[in-house]
C-alpha cells in the first residue's frame, strides 16, 4: 500500500503528533523527563520524540537533585533573590560564606540553613523596588531599574536578570 493511500484515509486525524502533544513532551523534557520515557509512554519512537522536540531545545540533562535544605549556587541567587551571575561572583571573591560541602569536583554546597543565617548578619542592603539583595542599593538601581529614556521602548523589569554590584 503506497504511502498516498495511507495519508489520505489518515489525513482526518491529523499529523502526528499533534501540536498538543509535541508541546506536552516540550515542557516534560524541560523538566528532565528522559525521552525514552516519553517515547513509551505515548507508544512514539524515541526519534520522532527528538525531531519533534528538537526546535524548542537544548533540553538540558539533569543531574541528581539536591537534598532538601541543601543549596548550590543558583540555590544562593535565588534565596538571596539575585542574578546567578552575581552569586556566582560572590562566591568566587569570597562574598558568600565558606560552603558546608565541597564534593570531589570542587562543586561546593551549602546548607539552606547557613545561607539563612548569612544573609541575616551581613552587610547587604535589600532593594525596596524588588528586594534583591545588594552591596548598594543605588547601583543596583541604576543597573536593574534603569529609568526609561525617550525613544526607547518599555522593559518588563521582571524579564531582566537582577544586578547586584
């Protein structure tokens, strides 16, 4: 049977997969659903899976979770409600406090707890516009919180990573 057959009585039930399903297997492997997974689970080949998803990739492999109450670095910038660039450069010039973990690759955790207790006792100002929080609250300001100038269009500040200089 030749393939023009097959699309014409199959035509009604539209492509597959459809755009309902390429988006549902979109955001399960944004949120590390392995594709053979996916693939059995909808009875797909695992390489129409791949091409179907492939446009809104790179889908990132996700490694093993954290504990609960264990922190690395993005766990830093969002308690701290930060860029993760910004913690990564506190961490780097010794900002941030001394990691409670540092497993064998140098990969340097901290307990929620001690993050906590940091953030409580140091020196950082929090923004009253967004409370990110900051060495100074002026350049924070002027960096996050630009003032709009004529002939340039509006920005959602939400959609904007925040500066912590």
């Amino acid at each position: 049977m030749g393939h023009q057959i097959v699309s014409r009585f199959t035509e009604p039930a539209g492509p597959f997969p459809s755009g309902d399903v390429v988006q549902a297997w979109v955001q399960a492997r944004r949120s590390g659903t392995p594709v053979a997974d996916l693939a059995a689970e909808y009875e797909a080949p695992e390489a129409t899976v791949l091409r179907a998803t492939r446009p809104w990739g790179p889908f990132w492999r996700t490694g093993p979770r954290l504990p609960d109450g264990v922190v690395g670095v993005k766990g830093i910038a969002k308690l701290a409600g930060m860029s993760d660039p910004a913690a990564i450069r506190w961490v780097r010039t010794g900002r941030a406090p001394e990691p409670d973990f540092v497993l064998g690759d140098a990969h340097k955790l901290w307990l929620e707890s001690t993050i906590r207790r940091w953030l409580d006792s140091c020196d950082l100002a929090s923004c009253p516009d967004c409370g990110a929080r900051c060495v100074s609250v002026n350049r924070h300001r002027a960096g996050a919180h630009k003032a709009r100038r004529p002939g340039r269009p509006e920005q959602d500040s939400s959609s904007r990573p925040t500066s912590t200089s």
